[in-house]
C-alpha cells in the first residue's frame, strides 16, 4: 500500500487519469469555449475590482500645488553630459596589506580646542579624514 492511499484512503490521481470512467471528457472546441468563458468571467470581476479602487484614489487624491520659491527639480532642464577629458578624477592610492587592511590616516587638522569636564582640560582636535567628501571629527 502507498503511503498517499494509507494517509487519504484512496489512489493517488495523477493528471493522466484525473477523469474517472463515468466521467464524461470535454474535448476540443468544447474545453476551448469553456476556458474563453471563465477568462471573460474572471476579467469583468478584475475591471470592477480595479474601477472600484481607481474612484476610491481620485476621492482620496489631493490637488498638487507649489509655493512661490518651493524648489521644484524641472527635467526639462537637463542637459546631456558632454564627455571631457578634464573631468576625469584623479584617485588617491591606497596601499592594502596583506591581511586585506588598509590604514586611514588623517589629511589636515583642522581646529583645536581645550574642553573642561568635572575639573579637568582635554585638547581636541578636529581632524579632515577625507578630503572628496569633507568629513571631519573631533579627536581628543
């Protein structure tokens, strides 16, 4: 005995043999005009499904508007880069080791001040660590 018929009492049924003999098979135009019907069926119910949503956004929706000197990005306005050889970007080098890590030193030192905390001084240091972007910490 099959584990599928000791679970469910009966055979399993593959798709070969789904029909039973007493079964009458629809084939051809028959199957063809059925499955036509039921995709008709199924899309009207979509159409009402997605008008009744679609009234439901335009209630909801509100108008759009802009105050005088909003920033509003206008497309139009792009122009197609042009390619020049003087744009390009000079990288600086980075020496990786050999466990695949690199050290990252400081460029500048930028500021420098002493803070009191509970009674005593503490030098600072804002310190640029990349000069592309401009980041900066303070260090003590």
């Amino acid at each position: 005995m099959a584990p599928f018929e000791a679970l469910y009492g009966r055979r399993r049924r593959i798709p070969l043999c789904w029909y039973q003999d007493s079964e009458s098979v629809v084939v051809g135009s028959k199957l063809v005009l059925q499955n036509t019907e039921k995709i008709k069926l199924i899309q009207e119910s979509m159409k009402t499904t997605q008008s009744r949503q679609k009234s439901y956004a335009d209630k909801r929706q509100k108008p759009l508007e802009f105050v005088e000197g909003e920033h509003v990005f206008h497309v139009s306005q792009l122009r197609k880069y042009v390619h020049d050889l003087s744009h390009v970007v000079e990288l600086d080098e980075i020496h990786v080791k050999e466990t695949l890590t690199y050290e990252k030193r400081p460029v500048a030192m930028i500021d420098f001040k002493l803070k009191e905390l509970r009674g005593k001084s503490t030098g600072l240091v804002k310190v640029l660590w990349d000069a592309a972007t401009g980041k900066t910490i303070w260090k003590d």
